[in-house]
C-alpha cells in the first residue's frame, strides 16, 4: 500500500546508538519508519494507548518500542530513561519531538525530552523528515488511503560540547529548537511556534475559549527558534517573502 521513497539513508549509522528525530504527522509514521531500515532495528516511544488496541499492540510490542504515557511526571521519566538505556546499549531510538501528531500538517515546537536523551546516553541526533503521511492518514480520520510517502534522513548533529550540561534547560531548549530547525529544512513544512498538543486544545474549544496566539503560531509572523550556542535564529514561514 505505501512504498516510501528514501532518501539519506547513508546518514543512518551502521552501528552504535543514535537518536532518529521525525515530524509526526500520522499515525502511519511509527509504522513506516522502523520498517525502511531493513539492517537495524529501531525502538521507537511510541503512546502507550497503541499498546492496548487491538489493530496496533502486536506490531508496537513485536518491534521492541516503548510505551510513553501522556500523564507526564514519572510516567513519562520512566519512558524516557528507557529510551536512554537503549542508547548506551547501542541501539537505535526513535522519538517524535513534537509529542503529537501535527493537526495540519504544520511543524510544530518540540519537547526537549529528545535533547535531554541524547545528552544523558552521548549520542548523535539524525533529524528526519516524513513527507507525505499527513495527506493519507491525518489524525482526525478514521481511515488511511494511499498516497507517495518520502523519508528523508538527514545529517547526524552532534552535541557532545553539552555533554557536561545534561540538565540546563536553556541548552535542553537550544538542541531542541535546532533539531525542530533541521527537521524544518529537510521538510519544507511551514513551522509553527507552539506545541501541537496546545493547538489541538484550542481547536476543540468553543468559541470565546480561544487562547492567545504566541509569537509566530498560527500567524505570518516571523517564528524565532534558539540554536544551540548561538544567537536565536529568525525565519519566516517557506511561502513569505
């Protein structure tokens, strides 16, 4: 049914451990991904609800990934330190930044849990960018159709200068926004300056339950993301002058 077509693929290490970092618009992508790299395995977080239905719980626990539990506090910690463990092990984790699936297809802000994995267990960040999956399984639809899926991977970031600072938020948000950065790059997706989860509140509200728009969300306003020992980097959406 879905063929992807994969670009990068080289970027993908032979061995060792190594955080894949996609977009998430779909449901098909914790399927699609893990299954275009036939020589090694991919763990990937994936919400601990895919384990209890019946249509999902037999690939999610046949390929190994972990089941990340949206209460947050300790639920989520315990999620994200097996994550880590995998990856001092040498394996290869997959974690969708943004938390959720997009709403729109949009990019939206990253969780800086993927910054934080990858700075506990000292490995590389290979951004990921899915194409394609939004447009054949949003997540407001019942039920997939077909459509051209592309995969993209990009080059691995490295982020051993922060090694020494697993813990300071500032650099947990730095990595992150420059990873959202990259992602944004390799897929052409126009980037939206809050969470996914928070839009998605706000479109299920009624009406006067409207929150405030945040600097660059849901406007053309520039959006502002802070790479990783620099200066904040402005860009304006990829259809803007």
């Amino acid at each position: 049914m879905y063929r992807p077509e994969v670009i990068g693929l080289e970027n993908v290490p032979a061995e060792g451990g190594a955080i894949l970092a996609p977009n998430h618009q779909s449901f098909l992508d914790d399927f699609l991904l893990p299954l275009v790299i036939r020589k090694r395995k991919v763990r990937m977080l994936a919400k601990a609800d895919y384990f209890e239905k019946w249509y999902s719980a037999w690939f999610f626990k046949a390929a190994g990934c972990i089941p990340v539990r949206r209460e947050g506090g300790s639920a989520g910690a315990k999620a994200l330190e097996a994550g880590i463990e995998a990856l001092k092990q040498g394996e290869l984790v997959g974690i969708f930044a943004e938390g959720t699936r997009s709403p729109d297809g949009r990019l939206y802000r990253g969780k800086t849990g993927v910054a934080r994995m990858a700075l506990e267990a000292r490995v590389p960040i290979i951004p990921v960018a899915i194409g394609g999956t939004f447009e054949a399984w949003p997540y407001n639809r019942k039920l997939p159709r077909t459509g051209q899926v592309t995969i993209t991977f990009g080059a691995p970031l490295d982020f051993s200068r922060h090694y020494d600072t697993p813990t300071d938020r500032f650099v947990l948000r730095s990595i992150t926004d420059e990873v959202m950065y990259e992602i944004m790059l390799l897929s052409g997706q126009e980037y939206v300056d809050d969470y996914g989860s928070r839009v998605k509140e706000q479109i299920g509200r009624p009406r006067g339950g409207v929150l405030p728009e945040r600097e660059g969300a849901l406007t053309n306003q520039p959006a502002t993301i802070h790479l990783a020992g620099s200066e904040p980097v402005g860009h304006r959406r990829p259809d803007s002058p």
